[in-house]
C-alpha cells in the first residue's frame, strides 16, 4: 500500500495533468506494486486538491458496467468516481449545447441514465428496490469521459490498468442532462434504449439492460461500495449508472 506522501504526490500530479491539459504516465507502470485500494486513495486526495479550489461534489459516476469492459480490464466489478458541479452542463429539447473541446484533453462521449436521489442511501446492505425508493427521477445523460494518465503507454503501448483510471476518478470528465424526468417505478429502465448520433449518423445503440441487467444494480453496488469509507450516497445527488 502506498505511504501518504506517495499518494499526495500522485494526486498533485493528476491535478496538474487536468489543469494543464497534459497527460502522463500510467501510476502502475511507475509502482506495479499499486493496488485497487491505493487507486482510490488516490483519487480522494485529488478530489480534496479540487475541493480547496472551490469545486464541489454533486454525486457520482459508475463506470466499467458491461462484462466486456470489466473483462477487458480484467475486473469483475465496476469502478466509481465523483462528479463536480464544474463538470455539469445541461441541455433543454432542441438545444444545440457547445462545450468546448478544449475544457479537455481526449474526450470521448458515452449515452448513460442519470438517478437523481431524493433520499440518502446508506450501506452496506442496500438493495435495487431500496434505490428505485429513494430515485427522485431517471434521465437520460451524456457521459463526457477524459484521460489525465494516458489509455495507451506512449513508449510500449501497453493499456492502461484499472488501478490507473481508479486514481483518475474513473475517466469522468463531464456531464450532460436532459430535460426528460421519468418515474423509476414506473418506468421499465432496462428496456429503455439510445442511439447515438454524429453528424445525424448513428454511431452506437444499446439497451440498460446491459448496465448489469438493470442500471439500479450499480447505485446499490456503489452505496455499498462507499460504507467502508464512511461515505454514502446524499439526498440531491446525481449517479451515472453506467453506459
């Protein structure tokens, strides 16, 4: 496990990679000793450096949902990252929304459900039904993803490891509501779909039944996963539940 020291040192590099808009080196190249764990720690002493700049959290982000992205990245859970009030940007029906491509460094964009929690969610122990419960409502978002540590190593190309998109919260880099609010108890959510487009040309499509078989499975995973460290999912919030 990473002393603290280390993991200020990593954290401060991340901060300076965003600000600058220059990626680095994968941690794990560096330090192959790096755990899970240490990628999470990580990423809470980089989201503290955001904090003392005047950002704040709103909620939070799931990512790796799909067994192909987890077995690709050979896990076999997802990860998890926070959102910040800087990274939102939403978006009314027929709105043409311009968000500057240089506010990032590699941006990709992935079509996801958004939960808007209207009560908190404590683990360990929380269940699908305890989220559709405490759901104000679901809407459609856009994930904008980012990479201050670099997917493919720039000397051997070799990708990245979980533990370095852990510590670079989980790729999250923007977020995009849509107007559209629907009731999660009323709502068939794995069987609602998506279609992307570019240019009016439709890039990708998929169902949220391949977010786990229901996107609710991550909120609960993720109020679960947040117990041990003494954190919960507030009221207010928004989660990604994953693309």
């Amino acid at each position: 496990m990473f002393d603290d020291a280390r993991i200020a040192q990593l954290a401060q590099e991340l901060h300076t990679a965003e600000k600058t808009r220059t990626q680095i080196e994968h941690f794990s190249k560096r330090f192959p000793e790096m755990t899970i764990e240490d990628g999470y720690r990580i990423n809470r002493a980089w989201m503290q450096l955001q904090y003392a700049d005047g950002r704040r959290a709103i909620g939070h982000k799931i990512g790796l949902t799909s067994r192909a992205m987890q077995m690709a990245s050979q896990i076999t859970e997802p990860d998890y990252g926070t959102l910040l009030d800087t990274m939102r940007y939403d978006c009314t029906p027929g709105e043409v929304l311009d968000i500057p491509v240089t506010n990032f460094i590699a941006p990709r964009v992935e079509v996801e459900l958004a939960f808007v929690l209207k009560h908190a969610l404590h683990g360990p122990n929380v269940t699908l039904a305890q989220v559709l419960d405490a759901t104000d409502y679901v809407t459609p978002a856009i994930e904008i993803i980012d990479a201050r540590i670099e997917q493919f190593d720039r000397h051997t190309k070799v990708m990245r490891k979980v533990q370095d998109t852990i510590s670079d919260n989980a790729a999250n880099a923007g977020i995009v509501l849509g107007a559209a609010r629907v009731d999660p108890h009323t709502t068939d959510l794995p069987w609602c779909g998506a279609a992307l487009r570019q240019n009016g040309v439709v890039e990708e499509t998929g169902l949220a039944a391949g977010v786990q078989g229901h996107p609710a499975i991550g909120i609960a995973w993720l109020a679960n996963k947040l117990a041990p460290w003494g954190e919960h999912l507030a009221a207010g919030e928004i989660v990604l539940a994953g693309s």
